[in-house]
C-alpha cells in the first residue's frame, strides 16, 4: 500500500501579493515623456532659486570674472551682512510678518462668517452676492489705488500698517467667502439639525460643528493668505511710505535702485527674503497637504 503525499497549497492571502508584484505594468512611452517634461519644468523653477543662492556668497571680483554661473572662491558673506544692516532687516521681517498674521487671521474669521451667513444661512440673493464676491476678486490692484489712496489720507491711516492690514484683509476675504460659500453649501445638513435639536443656536453652531469640521480648508486659507500677503508689492509700496513702516519687498525693491547696490548684495537681498516664506512653508506642509486632500467636509 502506498501513500502520496500532497504539498499544501499556498494560501490565497499569500499568492495575491506575488500576482500583484507579477502584474505590475511597465512605463510606457507616454509615462517618460511625462517624466522628462516634469523633470524639465522642476528645473526650469529651481534653476532662478539655485542661482540666487549661488550669487549670494559670491564676491563682486568673482562675479565680474566669472559671472552668475561660477562657482565662488571663496566663501563671501559681505553681501548679506551689508543688506541686513543697510535696510535693518530685523525691523522689515517684523513688519511683514505682523502684516502678513493679521490679515492670514483676519481674512479667515470675516472669511467664516461671511460664508456662513451666505452658505448655510437663508440670506436672499445668495448667488447674485457670491457673484460680486467673485467679481471683486478680478479688480486689478492698480485700480484700487488712488480711491484707497485718498480715502486713507482723509481718515489719517497714510503710512500705518494698519491700512495694508485693512485692505489686504478686505481682499483676501473676498476670496476667502467665495471659497467658503460653495463648501458650506453642501454642508450635511443632518448635522445641522441634530446640533439644534440639542438646543444649540447659530452661533454655537458655527464654532462647535462648523469650524472644527471644516478645519482642514480653514487652514488651507490661513496658509494661502500669509504666502500672498508676504509677497505683496504694489499696495506697501503705495502706502507705506516711511523706511519704518516697509516691509521685506519693498526694501529689497528699493535698495535694488540704489547706485551702491551690486549683484551680490540683490541676490543676498533675495535670499533673505526668500528664507522667511519657505521655512514658513516647510513648518505648515503637512497641514497644507491634509487640508488640500481631506477636503472641507468629513
């Protein structure tokens, strides 16, 4: 009498696995031209940062001798220390980052409740507001000077923050509503209920089911609205006229039309500047990319 032995099978949860490692599909020709396009473009946008952050530890002699492509000599950091005292460049960080706070904080809270009264609320004529929100949101800045000009000398805010606070903070909330409205629009409204059949008013509800469940797009907004404010020009430089009152921008632009100004010293200059936002940056990504693939709703 004789027995066979039969191997046991592989369990399925195990076979899977190496099916899938079989099926993986190879890149076609399509997927690497999309690869070397998106390679191209990468280094097309990094090519002006590397070359400021190449000139700005780079003498004026190297520069002359070698041009902007060179490698430095030698390690010159004069550039730097010249703009950061010429400009006194602890008093313009200050500046833009108080600036470019209040109105991030600003913008959203008007931003939250304008959209809750427009998305959720039973305001009348919701999309023909939306609209002129949305409209507002298209007006050139340099259409707003001269009627904001005189309207800040006449209430005495001329050369204050605190008009740049006021009508960056109009602006971005504009944006900020339009956004907000269309989310809050397709807010649960069950949830809503089942928080006033609880007994709690409008008011509760906005700050304790709103808010925290859109969350992550509020943080979005806060993120945006301080990235834009920082890099605004035209409007501080319009209004903030006093060398105490203006910011990173604005002081790198005018030191960038002084005769004593090389090459050198812009590009420190603008690396200066650029540092502030990208560490900003670097610190809020991972709330940036939850915000931007959770969505507003959960």
């Amino acid at each position: 009498m004789s027995t066979t032995l039969e191997r046991p099978r592989a369990d399925a949860g195990q076979e899977a696995p190496r099916r899938l490692k079989r099926q993986k599909p190879r890149k076609t020709a399509t997927d690497w031209v999309i690869l070397v396009v998106a390679i191209v473009i990468g280094v097309a946008i990094a090519f002006p940062f590397l070359l400021i952050l190449l000139n700005s530890f780079k003498s004026p002699a190297d520069y002359n001798s070698g041009g902007p492509l060179q490698l430095p000599t030698s390690f010159y950091t004069d550039g730097i220390v010249n703009f950061w005292n010429r400009v006194d460049f602890p008093e313009k960080l200050w500046n833009s980052f108080f600036i470019a706070g209040m109105v991030a904080i600003l913008s959203v809270v008007l931003s939250v409740l304008n959209a809750y009264a427009l998305g959720i609320g039973r305001v009348k004529a919701r999309t023909w507001i939306i609209v002129l929100f949305l409209l507002a949101n298209m007006l050139p800045q340099e259409a707003l000077l001269y009627p904001l000009y005189f309207m800040f000398k006449q209430v005495g805010l001329y050369d204050n923050v605190w008009a740049v606070i006021i009508i960056f903070t109009v602006i971005q909330s504009a944006f900020g509503t339009y956004l907000l409205s269309s989310v809050y629009g397709t807010f649960p409204k069950e949830v809503l209920e089942a928080a006033s059949l609880d007994g709690a008013g409008r008011w509760r509800i906005l700050w304790r089911v709103v808010v925290p469940i859109s969350r992550p797009t509020l943080s979005v907004l806060l993120i945006f609205f301080f990235i834009w404010t920082w890099n605004e020009f035209l409007i501080p430089l319009t209004f903030l006229v006093s060398n105490d009152n203006q910011t990173v921008p604005v002081a790198i632009s005018v030191l960038q039309g002084d005769r004593l100004m090389d090459v050198t010293t812009t590009s420190a200059s603008a690396l200066l500047g650029l540092i502030p936002t990208l560490i900003f940056f670097l610190i809020f990504q991972r709330t940036l990319t939850r915000g931007i693939t959770a969505g507003a709703v959960k």
